[in-house]
C-alpha cells in the first residue's frame, strides 16, 4: 500500500496516481488541507482519500496515513511524496528488504550512490546535519534520516502511534523505532529536483526537526541528555567553588565573581542531575508498566 501526504500538489498527483493504479497498488492520499484539486483529483482516480479540513502539517498527515493504514489491515506500508521527486521504479527496492524478513523499516536513501550529486548542496549540507543529530541518538547510523521515501512493515504500524505535526515526525518515528529495536536499514533511491520544488520551508524544517529530536532523546535518554551536561556543571561548580574558598583564605574575603559562577553552576548541576535521575525512574515505571 502507498501513503501519500500532498498539500496543492494538483499539478503532479494525478499522473502519479494513474502510474501506481497501473502498477496495481493500493494507495491512501491524505490531502493536508490543500485549496486547489488535490483531493477531487485523487478521488477521480480511486484513491483512498483522507481529507483534513486544514493545513496541519506533514506529520499530521503522515499520522492520519498510518491510521488509515492500520484501518485497512495492511502488510507493508510506503510512504511517497506526492511532489514528483520520487521514482516508483525504486518502491519495490524500498519494499523488498522486508518481503526478506531481513528488516522492519526501509528508509529509500538519496546518499547511497551518484543520486547524491542530484541534491542541491544547500539541502546537503541541511540532511547531513540532522542526520547526524538523529545518529546521536540512535545505535543505528543512518544517511538520510529525512527521506520521505519509506516502508514500514506491518507490525511497526501496529507499535508505532507518532504524535509530531511537523517535519519533525520523520526522526521522532526513527527514535521510536530504535528504542522499540525494529531492525532499521537503508537502500539507494533515485531522486528528481529538477521542475520540483519542495513546498517545505528550509529553516522551519530544520528548526522542527531539531526540537524534536532534543525532545525524544529527553524522554528516551534522560541519563544521557541530562546526567552529562550535569556533570559537566558539577565539575565546573566544584572548580571555582574551591578558587572562591580558596581565595578567601588567602585574602580574607569573598570574590564575588568566583562564588557567583561557583555557587550557580553547582546549583544547575544539582538540578540537571535530580531530573535525569526522576525522568529516567518515570520512564522506566511507564515502559514497565506497558510490558
């Protein structure tokens, strides 16, 4: 089954449709609030249409594909963009490492060979960031943790609610994913730019993706993201806490300079810790609670 998310994508979805129904796959558009014939389109045609009544964004409608998905009982689910940058040649090589059993979610990769040199360098340069801020909170290390370009088998759908509205569902999706330690891989697509342009702002993007990925690895990772920095401030606390006293005995009074920076680094220390040590108790209650 395909899952597309399209907003005023009425210009490119109607002869996409028309090639997967000759392939003969199912597919779920789901029309993000779009104010031109997207959805009229893609009803004409039979697609299954999921219709929100505004704009909510490209996590939102991936969310309401994966419902709908769910809905429908299907076995593998990919998502494609519905922007004509995408080749459905590559679907079933995106598909068929899971018809193998040998992984439960696909990623088409555009950095996995010469389609690389088809990606604007801005946008290089912008995937190759986040990917690496998603890579640090994974064991999996990815190349384009950003490709819209998916599969999903089917149990991963069942396990997998994501809640992000924003661009920011693509790396919350791999967080859960890896946590849940569904096996992860990637393979090589090819990607057309040229006549395309993405209606996804760059900066809003990258910014989305970026909270995101701060928030899941917050939650799944409280030791890491906060018993670090906690130590770090400890350290630096202990340091100009023993200058400060330091320089009391020799001189005879306070600097203040060194007690304020002393005092209020061991202060955020002391709290960064306390909440590493509550996030990761309340975590580890819930997922226990779960199994």
């Amino acid at each position: 089954m395909i899952g597309i998310p399209a907003f005023n994508e009425e210009a490119n979805i109607g002869e996409l449709i028309g090639k997967l129904k000759e392939l003969s796959y199912e597919i779920i558009v789901c029309d993000d609030g779009s104010t031109d014939e997207t959805y009229n389109i893609s009803k004409d045609l039979g697609a299954m249409v999921v219709k929100h009544k505004k704009n909510l964004g490209y996590g939102a409608a991936i969310r309401s594909i994966f419902i709908k998905a769910k809905e429908m009982n299907c076995d593998i689910l990919v998502t494609f963009d519905g922007d004509g940058q995408h080749n459905i040649k590559d679907i079933e090589r995106v598909i068929e490492p899971i018809t193998n059993n040998n992984s439960d979610l696909v990623i088409g990769s555009r950095f996995l060979d010469s389609s690389e040199r088809e990606v604007p360098q801005y946008r290089k340069v912008g995937i190759k960031i986040i990917t690496s801020l998603t890579n640090a909170t994974m064991k999996e290390k990815l190349t384009d943790s950003q490709s819209g370009f998916r599969a999903y088998a089917k149990h991963v759908l069942n396990e997998l609610n994501p809640s992000e509205e924003g661009m920011g569902i693509s790396t919350e999706i791999l967080i859960k994913a890896s946590t849940k330690k569904f096996r992860i891989s990637e393979v090589p697509i090819k990607i057309l730019y040229e006549g395309n342009t993405s209606t996804h702002n760059p900066i809003r993007h990258g910014s989305s993706v970026i909270i995101s990925t701060i928030k899941y690895t917050s939650i799944q990772r409280p030791l890491t993201f906060y018993g670090i920095p906690a130590v770090i401030f400890l350290i630096i606390g202990s340091t100009f806490s023993y200058f400060a006293v330091q320089y009391y005995v020799e001189i005879g009074r306070l600097n203040t300079n060194l007690t304020v920076v002393g005092a209020s680094s061991f202060l955020i220390g002391i709290v960064l810790m306390m909440t590493a040590i509550l996030l990761f108790s309340l975590v580890t209650v819930v997922k226990e609670n779960k199994n």
